[in-house]
C-alpha cells in the first residue's frame, strides 16, 4: 500500500514538473502611463506561482500559451492578460494599469463653532450667558406670567445644522452624482477595448492597420498604453485615426 502511494506521488510530481518545462520565462513592466509601478502582485493563476514587481516595476514570470496572468493591487484595477503566441515569441510583455478610486462618505466635524450672535434670531427672555450677579438676582415676575419667557437656551450646534442643512444636503447629492459619474466612466473604459474588436471587423484590423488576427488583443494592449481609453466618448473617425496611427508604430516594434 506504500508503495502505491509512494509511486502516485512521484508520477504527481514528475507531471507537475514536465509542465512547469513547457513554461517558458517572460520578462516583464508593469506601468501607468510613464510612471513604472512598483509592488503589483503578479500571478499565474494555472500553476498558482507568481510574485511582485521591482521598483522599477519589472517582473519575471513562467508562462505558456493560453495561461491567464492577474495583476493585482490595492491601489490600481486589477487586470487579467491571455498569454498569447506573440508574448512567447517575444519573450517580454508590458501591462498598464489605471488607478482604482475610492471616495469616503462625507463627514462632518464640529469641534468649535463660531456664530455671530448678534443677528440670531431668539425668543424673547432667552438667556444666553449666566454669571454670578445674574444667578443672584430676584425671581423674574415675568417668566412667571409669560409662557414664551421659559423658552429653553438655543443650541448652537442645531442652529448650526439647521441653517446648513440645505448646504449639506446639495454638497452629499453632487459628491453622490460625481461617485456615479466616475464608476460609469470607469466601466465604459474598461470595455471600450472590447468594444472596439467586437464593432471593427477582422477586415479592418488586417486590411488597413495591417495586424494579425492573433495579434489583435496585444496590439489593443498597446493602444491602451498610449491613451486608447481617453477617446472612449470620441467619434469613429478619431477613433481610427488614432489607431492606423498606432499600428504604424507597433509593427515597427515588432520588427
């Protein structure tokens, strides 16, 4: 029975081992715009194996063809790229994350308030400051006559919120409508690339930009480097503009 399991665990390791050979090493960057990013979490999500980029943001990792690459951090969106036949044949890959916002609900502090007391508005017979003469004055003859003259002290911290209450609520419901815009901004430029492959046809890529159709994701990956996702609300002709002018660019690279 040992020896069963003994010869199981060798063939597990041996398969494990002779996949790990047909992974070839890709040296990579990762970056934002032309700032190099350091620290990103890089993982193979096929063999579980990865690490982290350099301060220079470069990175090695084992990969082959069809393997799915997550770039992960708390600080930018995370993303997941295909390994295709031109990283291997390449040997180098470079990826370029957008940052990930997040905004803080609004939070009021009111540690010290000053108002100027002279044009509130109170009722008649507020106190608004007691001393020592004050508290050994006679009984009033009025507060005991008058129901408006035991009206309570004024709060100034209701008052405060009372008279910004409409303030407030206009500055939460702007702050909530810019939260909105940005998360809908960010969902149309991460589609954006997507959109262009799946509207474009295969003709257009090969027939004017002149790019294999096995190479059209990585040069969609190139594009989003040099601001493709910044003509997102562009119309086609500027749109296509950009990209005959960027495929000129990256066959020069690949040659």
């Amino acid at each position: 029975m040992k020896l069963k399991i003994l010869y199981f665990v060798l063939v597990f390791i041996f398969l494990k081992t002779n996949a790990q050979q047909q992974r070839i090493q890709l040296e990579g960057t990762v970056k934002y715009n032309s700032m190099y990013l350091p620290d990103i979490n890089i993982s193979n999500k096929m063999t579980l194996l990865g690490g982290a980029s350099d301060k220079n943001g470069s990175f090695t990792i084992l990969a082959m063809e069809g393997d799915s690459i997550l770039f992960s951090s708390l600080v930018y969106t995370n993303r997941n790229i295909i390994i295709s036949k031109t990283h291997l044949k390449s040997k180098k890959i470079t990826i370029y994350l957008e940052p990930d916002y997040y905004q803080l609900e609004e939070v009021m502090l009111a540690k010290k308030i000053f108002l100027d007391w002279s044009k509130a508005a109170v009722t008649k017979g507020t106190i608004l400051r007691t001393d020592k003469i004050s508290n050994n004055k006679p009984p009033n003859a009025r507060k005991l006559t008058d129901p408006n003259a035991n009206a309570g002290g004024l709060n100034p911290i209701a008052l405060f919120m009372m008279l910004t209450k409409k303030s407030r609520l206009k500055r939460k419901a702007r702050k909530l409508d810019q939260k909105l815009e940005l998360e809908k901004s960010k969902k149309l430029r991460a589609e954006f690339s997507t959109k262009i492959k799946n509207e474009y046809d295969a003709t257009f890529f090969s027939d004017v930009l002149h790019i294999s159709v096995e190479n059209i994701y990585l040069f969609l990956d190139y594009c989003e480097g040099n601001g493709l996702l910044d003509f997102y609300k562009s119309e086609e002709i500027v749109i296509k503009n950009f990209l005959i002018k960027q495929s000129k660019e990256f066959k020069l690279i690949q040659k």
